[in-house]
C-alpha cells in the first residue's frame, strides 16, 4: 500500500508540445511560403489558439509564414 501512495504522489511527466527543431525546419521547408535558407533566426511564442508557435526570418532580411511547433506545418495550416 505503501508504495502504490508513493507512486501517485510522483508528478506525471510532462507531454510534448513541440517537435525537435530540425524536425519542424524539415517539415516546414516541404509547406508553401517557407524558403530554404543555410541560416534561420527565430522565436517560439504561445498563441491562445494555435499553441506554441515559431517565427523565423532569415538574416538576409526574409520572412516566412509561422510555423506551429507540435506538428511543423506552415500557416495557414
């Protein structure tokens, strides 16, 4: 009994929210709108309704569409 009280009290891990970021850079070079740079400077931000959220420019001054972090795919999507 004692350990079965033990275990519940262990935090349950936590889910995943995002793809690894090479990952959602593969996936979002394969979507339309997202260019193919050696070089990519970004940031991840949680929107309300569409989750976690990167966006990514290029240092040559190009932007690209946002890219949602749980499955890679580029908006709209």
């Amino acid at each position: 009994v004692l350990a079965d009280v033990a275990s519940r009290d262990e935090p349950a891990a936590p889910a995943a929210t995002s793809l690894p970021l090479p990952e959602i850079l593969t996936r979002a070079r394969a979507g339309k709108g997202f260019g193919d740079r050696p070089f990519y400077a970004g940031y991840l931000i949680h929107l309300p309704r569409e989750g976690w959220v990167w966006y990514f420019r290029a240092p040559s001054g190009d932007s690209f569409p946002r890219v949602r972090a749980r499955d890679g795919k580029v908006f709209p999507y």
